[in-house]
C-alpha cells in the first residue's frame, strides 16, 4: 500500500507527539522510583527496569523518518534500526518475568528476597535475548537483498527484502512468549477462583487458604511457654469427708515461626488424672489459642490482599501488551496497523505503569503530628495475647478432670451431661472475662495510651541513631546526667541564639543606614565648598567693576577740562 508525503508527514508528527509523551511518562516513573521509598514495590521495581527499554524505543521512534533521509546505510539509519529490533520486544519479556514472579509466588511459595535475588536474572533475559539478533544484523549482508536493517517506509528497521526475519524474530517469539504468560495467568486466575469460592463458602477466610505473602518473611521467632497447673485441696462441707482435688499437670507448649510462614502449632501434653475409675487422656491434640488464631487470619488476609494487589498490577501489564500487539500481528506489512501499534506499546505501557506510580503529592508545610491509631500497637497487642494467655490457662485449670471430681456420682451416670454443664460454665466465664477485659481497656483508652508510648519510643530510638551517626566517635552524653545549670543553658541556648542573630542583623541594618548619612553629608559639605568658592569669584568681580568705574571717573574729568580748554581757545579770535 502507498501512502502519499502528506500522509506519511501526518503519521510521522503523530509518532513523535504519541512518542514525546510517553517518554515524559517514562522520565517520571524513573524520578519517582528513584526519590521515593514508598514506590520500590516488587512490582515497580520491574516497571522501572522495563522503563529504560522504553525510553531507547521511544528515542528510536522520535528519529522517525530522519533516519530514511539520511540514507539506509548511514549511521543514523542503522542505529534506528538497531534501537526498535531491541527494545521493542523487550516488553513481552518484561510482562512474563511479571507472570513468572505470580507463578513462583502462588505455587513455590516465593517471598519478595527470593524474587529479587532473580531480578538481575530477568535483566539479563529481557534484554540480552533481544541484543543478539539485533546486533547480529549489522553484520548480514548480500548482494541480492542488501543489508538487514533498511527503510521501513516511517523508519529504519527490517527492510522488507529480509521480511520473513520479521516473523523469525520478532513477531514470533513475541507471540510465544505471550502465550506463555497467558497460560501463567490462566492458571493463576483458576487457582484464585477456587480459593476464593472456597472461603466464601466457608463464610471468613481460612490460614490453611491463603497463599503465603510473598512480600513480608517471619524469620527465627520462636517462643517457648512452661505451663505448671496444680489445683490445691479443697475442704468439703464435712471435715471427716476431706479430699484433695485430683491435680492436672501439663507439660511444656512451644510456639514455632518459622521464615516465610505463618504456622504456628502449641502442642499440649496429656493429661491423667488418677482418682478411682476416673482417667482420661487428651493426647495427640493441638491447641491453638484464639489470639494466635486471630494473629494468623489477619497476617493471611494481608497477605492474600498483597498478592492479589500484584496479581492485579501484572495483568494489567500483559492486557495492555495484548491490546499492542493483537492489532499489530495478523498484517505484519500493514502500515497504519504497524504505526498504531507502535504507538500504542509506547503509550500503553508508560501510561499502565505511571498509573501504578502515581503518588500523592507533596505539601509545602511540614507535616501534622500523626494521629494516634485506635488499632493495636505492638504493645497493646502484646497486652491482649497476655490476657489470652493467661485466660486460657485459667480455664485449662478448670478441667473436666477436677470438674467431674468435685461430682463424682453425675461423672459416673450421666458423664455426657455433665460435661455439657463444664463446656457452658467454661464458655460463661471465658465470655464475661473477655467482656469485662474490654471494658476496662476501652474505660481506660488503653489502645490510645500504649500505642502513643510505642511512638514516643520509636521516636526516642531514632533520635538516639540518629545522634550516634552524627557523633560518631565522640563521646554520647547521657540527658539525665547533666546539671541544673547545664539544663538551663541548653534550653535557653536557642533563644539566646536567636535573640543575638535578631540584634545582629540590627546592628548591620543600622551600620548601613549610618554609612548612608555619612555619604549624604560628605556630598554636602563638598557642595557648599563649591558654591563658597562661586561666591568668592563673584565678590572679586564686583570689585574689579568698581575699581574700573573710579579709574573712568577720574579720566572724564580730565578729557572734561581738555574740552572746555578747547572751546575757549577756539572762542578767542586772535588765537
């Protein structure tokens, strides 16, 4: 098909356009990855690796047609060529290494350590793949077809001489690899689905359910807990029918976290009780406290979430390399579909990840206290397994053994009754005990108190590192160890401080202004000599007038008394 110069100037413009904003896209998820912590997720990290091939494919696009102009041997040319034979197919690797990472987390139970320690792998994979044909073509040439990397009538790249190379190592294996990563996620997606109908099913979501978070590890917590229960003797109504409960005794319980799971199990010993006919064993049980329970369903609720989240993120991924890439492969040779696609695998892609990248962003003013969270902290979590603890081993205490022995004939006739009554007393007093627990650490704001405790600590803490790694060498000076007058001057240090940079800053604004007057009245001493020294000119010629005026008076009357001499001489006729 040909397109006209006008067309091909149109979809040229609209290429660089399409492909300028996808590289301001890519420049802000490569700045937001690298200033901001919160976003180096597993998820994003790959984002930012895929990143860098985008922006060399965007850069090749840019060069659009120039390459073509300048010649399709010329440097420029090949170069282009190169660029998108190398990047381009770069983001079907990036979307499988994504699906990789969902498949080893559902089914090899990977943690976020595992998973990175393959990202160099990945790096690697989906660019170094690509790089050998795409190098490899600067060196094919004949003399029928010419060189490999030629006009592609808007760029440089597979001519179309070489075009089964296009279905070879391009479409191809891209294609392959998508399919892959579709069935990745087709398994994935069926997995999910059961699990999800299995817990609503079973209405709340089960530990043994949840898919491990791959994101979060437990490693080397282990706690051991000795349990020591003996119940004294009791008196009876009748003295002469005096008789000592039967004791129960319990053997150690262990509570075991192993890295990467959330298993825990507390295996309790049996119990034998000796009194007559009565004896019972509670073996091969596994006890699992209510808070641990707890524990456990809100740690797998976390980490089904999270899982989810980046299940979620990598399909997003890949439906958007589909939406690229379908349109583009059924006509390798048609321009406008190999146009569009271009562009769309720029766009798509910079546009999919910077909406995972997007962050809130940054006030000018510093930031508010943070509010005190009603949710419990470490230590009011601690205070509540506390209380678990020590309510189930108070209700432990209560057996059926010693309840049974303080009615000995029901225990003997009607034991399923009786042990019916120890369940229900067991459950009154575990309820009453749990609701009178929380109403006094609701009376109290107990949650609110220990949780500003953990931040008050927290915040200590890092004060304390961050003191020691500016001081690093030097002497740490403890608070509490200084004097009254020490105190003083370190509280009133800053004020004083601040009070002398004030009268400083004063001082130099009246030094200015002084200097300024100084300059002033110089100036004006120097203008009044100057009209001093006019004024004395002045009086001089003055003077020098006068003078001249006396001098011509005296002449006048001499040349007065030449004339009249004249005109008397000139008046007499004899002379």
């Amino acid at each position: 098909m040909t397109l006209s110069e006008r067309q091909i100037l149109a979809i040229s413009a609209t290429e660089r356009a399409c492909s300028t904003i996808s590289l301001v896209g890519t420049f802000i998820i490569v700045a937001t990855f690298i200033w901001s912590p919160t976003f180096r997720k597993p998820i994003n990290r790959l984002v930012f690796y895929a990143s860098w091939g985008n922006i060399m494919a965007n850069i090749a696009t840019i060069i659009s047609a120039d390459g073509i102009h300048s010649g399709v041997d010329s440097s420029l040319c090949q170069f282009q060529g190169f660029l998108i034979q190398w990047f381009m197919p770069a983001d079907a690797l990036w979307t499988f290494a994504m699906a990789c990472n969902v498949y080893l987390t559902f089914f090899h139970k990977y943690n976020s350590e595992q998973l990175r320690r393959l990202e160099w792998k990945y790096v690697l994979c989906c660019y170094g793949v690509p790089f050998v044909p795409a190098f490899a073509y600067f060196f094919i040439q004949t003399q029928t077809r010419g060189r490999i990397y030629g006009s592609a009538i808007l760029w440089c790249w597979i001519s179309a001489q070489w075009g089964f190379l296009r279905i070879a190592t391009f479409y191809g294996p891209v294609w392959l690899i998508i399919s892959m990563t579709f069935a990745i996620y087709l398994r994935a997606g069926t997995v999910i689905y059961q699990k999800r109908r299995q817990l609503r099913n079973l209405g709340g979501i089960d530990s043994d359910l949840a898919p491990e978070f791959p994101f979060a590890m437990l490693t080397g917590i282990q706690v051991t807990r000795e349990i020591a229960c003996s119940t004294p003797e009791r008196r009876s109504l009748s003295e002469g029918n005096a008789r000592g409960l039967p004791c129960a005794t319990f053997r150690a319980y262990s509570v075991t976290i192993e890295g990467g799971s959330f298993a825990g199990t507390i295996q309790g010993s049996s119990s034998k009780i000796s009194p007559s006919s009565l004896q019972q064993e509670n073996s091969g049980k596994t006890a699992r406290p209510e808070g641990l329970d707890s524990q456990r369903r809100s740690n797998s609720t976390e980490a089904s979430s999270a899982t989810w989240a980046y299940t979620k993120y990598a399909m997003l991924f890949f439906i958007a390399l589909l939406v690229t890439w379908t349109p583009l492969s059924p006509y390798p040779h048609d321009l406008h579909c190999f146009t569009l696609s271009g562009t769309i695998l720029k766009a798509a892609t910079s546009t999919m990840a910077e909406s995972n990248s997007r962050q809130p962003p940054a006030s000018p003013s510093p930031p508010p206290p943070a509010p005190i969270s009603q949710s419990p902290g470490p230590r009011a979590s601690r205070l509540n397994q506390v209380f678990e603890q020590a309510l189930a081993r108070t209700l432990r205490a209560n057996s059926y053994a010693n309840f049974a022995g303080c009615f000995p004939t029901p225990a003997r006739h009607v034991p399923a009754s009786l042990e019916g009554v120890w369940r229900q007393l067991n459950a009154k007093l575990e309820a009453n005990a749990k609701a009178e627990f929380d109403d006094i650490v609701a009376e109290r704001d107990a949650v609110p108190h220990l949780n500003e405790l953990d931040r008050l600590i927290g915040d200590a803490r890092a004060r304390r590192d961050q003191e020691g790694e500016n001081a690093e060498g030097q002497e740490r000076t403890v608070a509490h160890t200084l004097g009254a007058e020490d105190l003083y001057k370190a509280h009133l240090t800053p004020y004083l401080q601040e009070a002398q940079s004030t009268l400083n800053s004063r001082l130099e604004a009246t030094h200015s202004e002084n200097a300024e007057l100084a300059q002033t009245v110089q100036a004006q001493r120097l203008e009044i000599e100057r009209l001093l020294s006019h004024l004395g000119l002045v009086v001089s010629d003055i003077e020098g007038a006068a003078t001249a005026a006396t001098q011509f008076s005296r002449q006048h009357h001499i040349r007065q008394d030449a004339i009249q001499m004249d005109e008397e001489a000139n008046a007499r006729p004899g002379l």
